[in-house]
C-alpha cells in the first residue's frame, strides 16, 4: 500500500534535482611565503569548484598566485590556509590520482617516447600486452604514431609535449594539472598543440585545471576562465565560455571569440595595472 508519505517522498524527487559534488573543490585556500626579510602573501583565501569534465583554465598578471594554485592541488606545495578536496577527499600531498605536465619538458632522457608513455603503467604492475595497447592509443592520438622508438633529445618541443601529455593520460589519474605546457613553444606550435590537447579532451573528457597567460589559449580550449586579481591573488570572476564544441581554430574569429577576448583582456590591465603602481 502506498501512503501520503510515500507519495510525498516520491514527489519531493521528482522537483529536487540529483545534486553531486563537484570533482574538486578548493575551499578557503591561502599561501604566505616565509622569508628572511618576512612574509609575503601570494594567495589570499580563494574558494572555487570544478565540475566532473570540466576544462577550466586560470588567467591573471604575472604573480598573482596561479602556478601556486595549481602546485597546492598537484600536492608539491602545502597551503597555509583551507584546503583542496578530490572527490571528496582532502589532498594531503603528491598522487597518482593528479597527472601533471609542466612548461619544460619532463621526458625520461633515457627511454624512449613509448617506454615514456608506459612507465607509470609499468611501475603499477600492468601487463606488458596492455602497457602496449595503451602506447599504441595514445602515439595514434597525439599524432605519433612511428615515433615510438625514437628518444626525447629526437623529437621537437611540440612532439615532447605531446608525449607529455599522452603520459599523463595513460596514466588515468582523476584530474590533468598543467602548468602553461605550451609556454615555451612558437605560435604555429602553440596552436596545433591546443587542438591536440582538445582532441585528447574531447576522447577521455578529464577534468582539466590549465594554467595560462594567453588569453586565446584561454577562451579556445575552456569551458571556464577563472580571472585572479594582482598579488595577492585571489578570484576575481569566472567567465563562462560557451562557444559550440567540438571547437577548431576557426572559432577564434568569430565575433563571439572577440567579445570573450575584450573582456578578459579588459580584466587582467586592470589587474596588471594594480600590481606596478
């Protein structure tokens, strides 16, 4: 027998929508620099979230905190206030669970692009078969298929990130950090990279938390842009972008891409303006 109670239950589920958590969420999070000749602080206490897929990047003027966010989460750097959830679970330290590539290039001097790809899976136990299989994925992905054998002093600045990349996924980890990857790389360079990385993306559909000074960059690959006052940093705004996915390098000259650029540029000089008076 169904009761009022019942019903009433059932009617209530039907109006409240399915509320999850977000995948990561930073909470009240601060770091204060101790040095001989005092403090500095370089993030006051700054609170977002990131959803499950999302691509989020982080722009602001030099020094504004960003890199110091990204290495919080990463578990390099301990922050002096709040703290960093994962899935609900508070990050304490570096994980397999974070995957992370950096600016310069981090390949194994010593192996080649495939052992490369494969060492996490390696050093987890996985199985020779499907360390191969996976290899075999990801070179087809980021365009290196044939390149397998060749080592890193071989291979460009745009191939070396690549491989970066196709590591960090191989790995599976819950959440890709990157910390301006194309930062050293020349334009042309710079924007194949972006479409590689957003056909990764569109592929595995990581959550993503990418940090930049290129405000195109900024606006093509996200669905998100966090925008950080001058030091101390903190949130200014979150501007959400909702141009059509998948996107192509098309997109950036469209009236809608203009109106995305005008206002972020408009934020970071007021920003950028602040912090050399």
């Amino acid at each position: 027998m169904v009761t009022p109670v019942v019903k009433e239950i059932e009617r209530v589920k039907l109006i409240i929508p399915n509320i999850s958590k977000p995948k990561l969420e930073i909470k009240e999070v601060g770091k204060i620099f101790k040095t001989k000749s005092g403090e500095t602080t370089a993030l006051e206490k700054t609170s977002f979230s990131i959803e499950e897929g999302e691509f989020v990047t982080i722009l602001g003027p030099s020094g504004c905190g960003k890199s110091t966010v990204l290495r919080i989460v990463a578990g390099l750097e301990e922050s002096t206030s709040g703290k960093v959830l994962l899935d609900g679970e508070e990050i304490k330290g570096p994980g397999s669970d974070r995957g992370m590539v950096f600016q310069s290039y981090t390949l194994y001097p010593w192996l080649s692009v495939k052992e490369n790809i494969t060492f996490g899976l390696k050093l987890n136990g996985i199985s020779q078969k499907e360390r191969d299989d996976v290899a075999r994925h990801y070179l087809q992905l980021i365009g290196l298929e044939g390149f397998e054998k060749h080592y890193p002093i071989q291979l460009s600045g745009g191939m070396k990130q690549r491989v970066a990349i196709a590591r960090a996924l191989a790995n599976d980890p819950k959440i890709l950090l990157m910390d301006e990857p194309f930062g050293a790389l020349d334009a042309q360079t710079r924007n194949i990279m972006q479409e590689v990385l957003l056909k990764a993306w569109e592929e595995s559909k990581k959550t993503i938390l990418f940090i930049t000074h290129d405000v195109d960059e900024s606006i093509f690959l996200a669905d998100s842009v966090y925008v950080m006052t001058a030091r101390p940093g903190r949130l200014k705004k979150k501007v959400p972008i909702t141009l059509e996915r998948p996107r192509d390098f098309s997109v950036k000259a469209t009236v809608e891409f203009a109106e995305y650029k005008e206002e972020l540029l408009s934020l970071i000089r007021e920003e950028s303006l602040k912090s050399i008076k």
